[in-house]
C-alpha cells in the first residue's frame, strides 16, 4: 500500500491494482445485483448474500474487506 494525497484527504492505494473484495448483504435480489455489476465494473471483487446466516459464512471463507449491509434482513438475530 502506497499512501497517496486527494482532495486534501489521504487515501491508500494498492500497487497490484487489485482493489479488494466486498461483501454485498441484502435480502432483495435486484439491490444485490445492482450493487455487484457497479463495483465489479470498477474493479472489485464482490461476494453477495441474501440473509445474516449467508452474510456470517460469506465473512468467515472470504474476509472481505468491506461490508455494505442492509440491517433489516432475514436470519440476523436468531444467530
């Protein structure tokens, strides 16, 4: 990681390229399709899940490194 200065805030930017993986958490199938399409089209990896249950198993095999979460789905408190 390089740091690197805009807009007077600082951002990391990763050398590779490789912009890292975010996890998509929504129980409405378009909202998660959407999402996907635009942040695979600007470079991210994007993992999807439908429900909290999904999301946890998604978290633990590919330890994304950010999560966009609706908070209101199926199967996040009867954990």
């Amino acid at each position: 990681m390089v740091k690197s200065s805009r807009c007077g805030g600082t951002a990391l930017r990763n050398l590779s390229g490789d912009k890292g993986t975010i996890l998509v958490v929504d129980d409405e199938a378009s909202i998660r399709r959407i999402l996907q399409t635009r942040l695979e089209m600007i470079g991210y990896d994007v993992v999807t899940a439908s429900d909290g249950e999904e999301a946890l198993l998604a978290f633990r095999k590919e330890t994304p490194d950010l999560i966009v979460l609706d908070v209101m789905m199926p199967k996040l408190w009867e954990m």
